[in-house]
C-alpha cells in the first residue's frame, strides 16, 4: 500500500475506489465491475501523469523525502555486486548513517559511500535518519583516500536531511569533519561521481556531492537549507516553506540550469517510489555513461577538471 | 499660521532635541551594562575596558589597528553575478544588499588585503557580520580566492577573520557552493607551502565553519565567541536537552581540541605576528611602536639627512 503525499489525495480517492470495487466483486461473483475499475485504473494513471508533470518545488521535496523513496541501502544492492561493507573512522565509532566500502559495479572495482536514511522505525533510528555525526564524514574521508590509493573511482549516494546537530557532534567537530570531508573531495586523484538520490541537505551533502560530475534524480532537491529552516529565518514563519521552496531553486532542473548538477536522471511516472527499479537501473546507467566520460582523464586531469567545475560556480545565474 | 507656529516652536523644538546626548558618543556593554566612551573602547579594539567583553569589530576598523600604522591595500575582488536566483523573499535581494550598504557602507561581506604587521608582510581577509550575517555569498567565495592568490603570488601568509552565520541564503545552491570553492583557495595555499591562519570571532557557525574557517594551520579563537555549525536551538529541540553553559564558546571548543588559541583581541596582533614570523622562518619580531612603513622611509630620509646636516654642520664649522 502506497504512502500518498498531501498533493496526491485525488489519487488516493480513484485507486481506492477501484480497489473496493475489486474488493466487492471478489465477495460477489455475480459482479462484472472489471470495466469500471479499469475505467477508474486509467483515470488515476492519467492523473497520476499530470499530478507529476508540473511538481511544485516544495512537492518535489516531498517526493524526495518519500518515505518509500529507494535509498542508499537499495541502489547499492540493485547495482553494485561484491559490495563489502568498511567500517569505523578509526578514532571514535562506526556512524550507520552512511554506508560505505569496497564494491563492483558492472565488474569493476569501486569504492561506493552513501547517506543511509533507513526503511522503518527500527532503521531510521538505527540510521540517525541519514544525519551523519563527524564519524561518518570521517569515516568517509578514510575512504576516499583509501580509493586514492588504489586508483579505485568513487560513487557517492547523497540522501540527507542534513549533517546531525547534536551536542556530542559538535563537540567532536562536525564542522571540521565536513570541511575536511569536503577537502578529501577535491583532493582525490580517482574520477568521483555523485548521485543526489533524495534530499540533498546543505552542508552534509556538499561534504559527499563534491564530485567531477553530479547526477541528480528528476525529484530530487539539493539546497543551502531546507524550506522550513529557510521560512522560519527569512519568512518569520516557518510554514511558508512552499514560498521558501520555490524561491531557494533547489529542484534537478534548477541546479542543472545553474551548472551545480551535470546531468538530471529521469524518474518512473509518480516518482522513484512507485517504481524504485526503473529508478535504480536509470541510476545506474547515468553512472556507467558519467564514468566512462572520465575514462580519458588521469589524476591530475581529474583533481583539475573537479576543482574547475567549482571554480566556475560564481559566475553563472539563472537566466532572467 | 501665524509667528509662534513658524518661528518660536521650530526654535523651542531645536533647543530641546540640541539637548540630547550626541548619538554613539556612549556605547553600552552588552554584558556588563557599563557605558563606555566611544574613544576609549575603539582605543580598546572595542573590547569592553571593564569586563573584557569582545563587542564586535568592523573590518576596516580592524585592519586599522592590525597593521602598521594602520596601513593597507584593499585587493581588488572579481564581481559575481548578482542576485543569480532573483530571490525574494519579504524583500527582493538587492533590496537587502542596498539596505546592506547603506548600513555598513561596504560593498560586501568580506574585505581582503594586503599589508605589514609588525614589519610581517600578510594578506588579511575579515568577514563583516553586520553585513547580512557576513554571510558566505559569491562575492565572499570570490574574496577568498582573491585573497589566497594574492597570498600565493607574494608568498605571503594569509589570516582570514571570521564571523558568519553561514552560507547566504538568499544565493541558494550558489551560496552553498562556496563551500568547495574556498577550500579550493585553502589548498592553494596548502600546495605553496604558505600558511593559513584563521581567526574565529563572534559568531562563526554553519557552511562557514564547514569550511575555510576549520581548515586554518592554526585556530584561534577570540574569548567567548560562539563557534559551530549547528545553531544551538536546533540542537536542543533534535536532542531534547539542555545545553550545558558555554556549550559552543570558544574556550569550550579549545577545550574540546577543535581550537588552537583563545586569544584576547587586544593581543592578537603581537601573538599572529610571532607565529607567522616563525612558520615563514623569519627573524623574531621587532618589539617597539612601529610607525608606518612609509613614514620609516621618511623616517630613514629624516636620519640621513641629518647625519648628512650634522656633517655639512661640522665643514661649515672648522
């Protein structure tokens, strides 16, 4: 059964009539109700299509944050083979708010690290809800420079609400940690491919998505701050976060057209949620196409042609 | 209308509002409550002379007192695109950049420069958080970039005071973007073997902390400035506590092994001096009140012409 968002309860009301329609037919087997549902079928598809045709920002950072979105866990299981979980940023602790390790994709050796939101009570707990401590960006960090090492390329999942703020995290340095995080981004001589499969959440996803090329899934959204962070400063009023939304031009396209994302990764009709396959596979091949437009380059091509990309980012707005 | 209305109240009115104390002759401490004599407490840095208080500090003025004979270049800083997302919010963007302006009667958040302290040649940079937050924008990120490869073409150390809270909101994903690219200017100082040191006064937090303000070779912090990246009252409505006194101040932090230094802004000049000078391998520092570099040209001139008198003095004499 699908978690419908807010926006999509017209929907919500069509499938649930045909499903009681079914439900009735089952009981009575003197019912024809087959045309009729289908009728109802078609209507909500259709629907379904126009509903996501046009998405509002703010309902794109719904759709980001569905909470059946395909997440980390999930595109490393789907596309990544051999995956061998590392753990532990040797100082500290293991942060299960980001997953990483060695792994292959489409045979080759890789090193994939990823923000873990979770799938139910028990795991997003587990996960801190994708909100890494220092340890995770540390734990990252280690990574990257392992991958370095080995010349292993480097895909990196971004799904965070943002960096954790919370006391201890703090006081073990999470602005440090993001800082160095991002450093080791920039300073890695493998080519490094970014995929924002959600939420892109300020700080702690820049500390990821620092990469020579970013891919952004069609409703994903990567912003300086969320819209009801952003409302409540700005707005005075944090439920003016569908203003905020539309004035941070946070969506895939909007990025895309600012030159922070490369390429903008299309989504199954109804988000990644309705059809997280598709998705995955989608991902999957934009990686495969952004890593072979690095095959040519070396180390220090790829260090030049990374650090330029963000050089560039100061000299370009969206068109009026 | 009539004498008293046109003449006699206008002259009433101006004798009484004549009366009022002149605007900031008096500032008022924001900690201690004593009122402080402007002279005095800019003399002081404006660090409160009764409890010590570090108020805060304009960039210009801060350079004036920081170096020699409160002489420096301004380095000159690429323009960004403006308002890139036309934003608006209550306001339009540029509004609140003129508002900004006209405030603090500089173009930006950050001024960069280049000069001597303590006969120590250094490019400064220092955020200005009565503008807009001092928030990180394009033009902050170009800033630093400027800044940096001034630093690099003079082989010159670079000490970047800041105070923001954070990335600029109203530049969005741009804004957060400065993030790598002012790290990009840290690591160019990295590659030149030049170091980096940052000051962190009151307030620095958020994508500013995440980023060229914690990569310094050196941290110091002035006393009791707020430093971290999340605001502490998103903190404690995600932790459900308390925080405890001092939580994210800088002697807290230096404590927790995040700083190098607290160190009081009155004596930060001589301390950024003797560290500099001994991780560029110069000679320990002069001690003495130094004039101006160019008023020691003049100075020499003076000497010289002098000993040059002195001697024509002397022929004329025998």
């Amino acid at each position: 059964m699908t978690q419908y968002l807010n926006f999509e309860k017209p929907l919500a009301e069509i499938e649930g009539k045909a499903e009681e329609l079914r439900a009735l037919a089952r009981a009575n087997e003197e019912m024809d109700i087959e045309a009729e549902a289908e009728a109802l079928d078609a209507k909500a598809e259709q629907l379904l299509v126009d509903l996501y045709k046009d998405l509002t920002p703010w309902r794109k950072c719904q759709v980001a944050r569905h909470p059946e979105r395909p997440h980390c866990k999930d595109y490393i299981k789907a596309l990544f083979t051999e995956y061998t979980p590392l753990a532990g940023d040797r100082n500290f602790a293991d942060d299960h708010a980001v997953m990483g390790g060695l792994a292959r994709f489409n045979d080759q050796p890789v090193m994939v690290i990823g923000h873990e939101k979770g799938s139910d009570t028990k795991s997003r707990i587990e996960r801190n809800f994708g909100m890494a401590r220092p340890e995770g960006y540390r734990k990252a960090i280690r990574l990257l420079q392992m991958a370095d090492k080995f010349g292993l390329p480097v895909i990196t999942l971004v799904d965070t609400p943002g960096a954790y703020p919370g006391k201890g995290a703090e006081e073990r340095g999470q602005s440090e940690a993001i800082a160095r995080s991002t450093e080791a981004c920039l300073q890695i001589g493998v080519p490094l491919i970014s995929v924002v499969i959600g939420e892109g959440g300020s700080g702690g996803a820049v500390a990821f998505a620092t990469a020579n090329r970013v891919a952004m899934l069609e409703h994903s959204v990567y912003s300086v701050i969320s819209p009801e962070g952003c409302a409540s400063i700005l707005w005075k009023d944090a439920e003016k976060m569908r203003e905020a939304a539309e004035a941070l031009r946070l969506t895939a396209q909007d990025l895309q057209e600012l030159g922070v994302a490369d390429y903008v990764v299309s989504e199954p009709n109804g988000g990644a949620h309705r059809d997280a396959e598709t998705a995955i596979a989608a991902v999957g091949d934009a990686i495969q196409n952004l890593l072979d437009e690095m095959k040519a380059m070396d180390g220090p091509a790829l260090i030049k042609d990374r650090q330029q990309k963000y050089l560039d980012l100061g000299s370009k707005g969206l068109a009026a | 209308m009539n004498w008293i209305t046109n003449y006699v109240r206008p002259r009433i009115n101006s004798i009484f509002s004549r009366r009022e104390v002149p605007e900031n002759l008096w500032q008022k401490c924001s900690e201690c409550g004593t009122m402080l004599f402007h002279r005095e407490l800019s003399d002081n840095l404006n660090v409160c002379t009764n409890c010590d208080h570090h108020m805060a500090i304009t960039p210009r003025a801060r350079f004036d007192a920081l170096f020699d004979g409160g002489i420096f270049v301004e380095i000159d800083v690429p323009e960004p695109v403006a308002d890139p997302l036309k934003f608006r919010d209550q306001k339009r963007y540029p509004d609140r950049m003129k508002a900004a302006q006209k405030k603090t009667g500089e173009k930006e958040a950050m001024l960069v420069v280049e000069g001597e302290i303590g006969r120590t040649p250094i490019v400064a940079a220092a955020q200005d958080f009565s503008f807009m937050g001092g928030s990180m924008s394009m033009y902050v990120g170009n800033a630093i970039l400027a800044a940096a490869e001034r630093a690099v073409e003079l082989k010159r150390p670079l000490v970047l005071f800041s105070a923001a809270g954070g990335a600029r909101m109203q530049e969005g994903i741009l804004g957060l973007m400065q993030m790598p690219r002012t790290t990009i200017a840290v690591q160019m100082l990295k590659q030149a073997g030049l170091p980096y040191i940052v000051v962190l006064t009151h307030p620095t937090t958020g994508g500013v902390t995440a980023s060229y303000a914690m990569l310094g070779d050196v941290h110091i912090a002035e006393p009791n400035a707020l430093i971290g990246f999340a605001g502490a009252r998103v903190i404690e409505q995600t932790i459900r506590e308390k925080l405890p006194e001092g939580f994210q101040r800088a002697e807290y932090l230096l404590d927790h092994g995040i700083l190098d230094r607290v160190t009081k802004r009155t004596e930060m000049r001589k301390e950024l001096v003797t560290i500099i000078r001994m991780l560029m391998g110069q000679s320990p520092q002069v001690v003495g009140d130094l004039p101006a570099p160019e008023q020691l040209d003049d100075a020499i001139a003076d000497a010289e012409n002098d000993v040059q008198d002195a001697a024509e003095d002397k022929a004329d004499a025998t």
